[in-house]
C-alpha cells in the first residue's frame, strides 16, 4: 500500500476514510491542540522538504508552535486529527477561521455535524473568535452549514481551572459578588489561598492527613507541574474543603475559611459536570439520550 503523505492544512485526505467511520456515530465535536516544538528547519529524507517554517497565511519564519485541529466524538471515546499548521509566537488567530470553517463544511459533507469550537484563552485563539465575532458576551452565532442551528464557542474546561489555580497560588484575591454571599450565607466575600497553605501546615505531621492528595508540590507547582490536571483537582477537591471545614470547627480557625471551602467545592462538582460525559451527570438541559441517527460534532482546543 502506497503510504499517503500529509502537508500542513487541512488533511483533506482523512475525511475519505473519516466517511467510513461516520455511521453509528453520535455526538461528536472538533478540538483543536496547540503544542510547543523547538523551532528548527528539518528535512525530510521521504520528500526531499525541508520542514519547519511557518505554514499559517500571511506569515513568515521558523514556527515555534503547531496547531492541531482534531475531531472528537462527544459521547464516544474516539478522535481524529483532521488538519495542522506551523505557527510562531506571533500567529494571527484570525487566519484560523478559513481552516475551521473548511472543516465544519468537510464534516457536514460526510454527514456529520460540528456543535461547537473549544478552544483555550491565548492570544490567538481570541482572535479567531473574535474573526468570527463573538466574545465574552456572545458565545455563539449561526452555523455556517446549517443556519437553523448555532455553532458555539467555548473555553477549554481543564486550561480554565488550571488558569484559576494558578492565579490563587500566586496570591490573587478573589472577590465572591454580595448577592453570592448572601445566598450562600458566607462568612466573607474574600477567597485567598491562605487557608489552604494553613492545612497544608496543620497536616504536616499527622499520620493520617486530612486532605491526603494536597501537597506542597501542588501549592508551589514546577512549570510542568502547572499543566497537570489532576494536580490542580486536588486543590479543588471535596477533600480540601472538608480539611477546612475541619480547621474552623477543631482548630478555632476564623470562619471565612469557609468561604474558600465553598469555592473549592463549587469549582470541584462544575469539573465533574463539564468532563463527564454520561447524559445522566453530564450538564445539559435534558437527560434523554441523543438519538442513534444523530451526529453532532464539535471542535476543541487544548493549549
């Protein structure tokens, strides 16, 4: 069998073969992975090319970054990558459109049907939903397939609560709003990371930790310690809440330490809500199953 080489774009090739699989699928959506590579020029001894400058329109240079654009199945367990480009620090996001709305129009060509664009919240992938004028306060607008239906754009679920544990253990203050607090019935409307670096101290030398996955590790993160998910779930842990509410009953600890074990366990049930991926738990307006002859898709990114 002659093996097929792909060149940056849209892999235009896989959706022939993605066409073979479309039947019996559900739910999909498309998600997009941006990855760093160390910029260099490589040649490729298959084709004779030399590989590793820009690919994107409109720019120039050694790519110091890929984009990955993937197809993946919502409510089954299977992705497939579909287009990439080289980019550099400074990519235009913009230029992204014209790939993302080739793909949608591929998918829907086979039978499929792109829900939503996911995306993390970096510079570029702002742009491009800027490019397709939304913001944080449109989140979708018409499909540009089917114009009865929206095509969504959303924020990238683990880079969200990873970004939000990065800002409180550098030591942001955040400001719970006054109609929260009082339905809530907080004690304050402050959360730090105060309290949790106090667990942290309290638990030091017992044998059984009240919150055993919290560590220093996870307070005071390496760089690659930072793109850990499950480092990150710790800290907004149930466990972690619990370890507080234990600080404020047998520890004599202020009770605002209650206000950031609120927080914790919001920020742990929401994850479990956005990555679960059973109908019954998942976040939806409806738990009915979606029906076997449906296929929706959506489109992600991961930075």
């Amino acid at each position: 069998m002659q093996c097929v080489k792909f060149k940056p774009g849209v892999l235009r090739e896989i959706f022939n073969f993605l066409k073979l699989k479309a039947d019996g699928l559900t739910e999909l959506e498309r998600e997009c992975v941006l990855m760093a590579i160390t910029p260099s020029v490589e040649l490729h001894m298959g084709t004779g090319k030399l590989y590793g400058d820009v690919t994107l329109p409109g720019h120039i240079g050694a790519a110091t970054h890929a984009c990955v654009f993937i197809l993946v199945g919502n409510t089954t367990r299977w992705k497939q990558v579909v287009a990439y480009h080289y980019s550099d620090n400074s990519t235009n996001g913009a230029e992204y459109k014209p790939v993302i709305l080739e793909i949608i129009q591929r998918t829907a060509s086979i039978g499929l049907h792109v829900l939503d664009v996911t995306t993390d919240m970096g510079n570029p992938n702002r742009a491009t939903w800027k490019s397709f004028g939304v913001d944080h306060n449109k989140t979708s607008v018409p499909h540009p397939v089917t114009p009865d239906r929206q095509l969504y754009f959303m924020s990238d679920v683990p880079y969200l609560v990873k970004n939000l544990k990065s800002a409180l253990v550098r030591g942001q203050v955040f400001i719970i709003p006054a109609d929260i607090v009082e339905k809530e019935n907080l004690p304050s409307n402050e959360v730090s990371v105060v309290p949790v670096k106090d667990l942290l101290d309290i638990q030091e030398g017992m044998a059984l930790k009240i919150a055993s996955n919290l560590s220093t590790k996870a307070m005071e993160p390496s760089h690659f310690e930072i793109m850990k998910v499950g480092s990150t779930m710790n800290v907004f842990s149930k466990a972690t809440s619990a370890g507080l509410k234990y600080m404020v009953q047998q520890e004599q600890c202020t009770l605002s330490y209650l206000t950031i074990a609120w927080l914790l366990e919001q920020v742990d049930h929401w994850f479990d809500l956005m990555s679960s991926r059973h109908p019954i738990t998942a976040l939806s307006r409806s738990i009915k199953r979606s029906s076997p002859s449906s296929r929706t898709w959506s489109i992600c990114s991961v930075g």
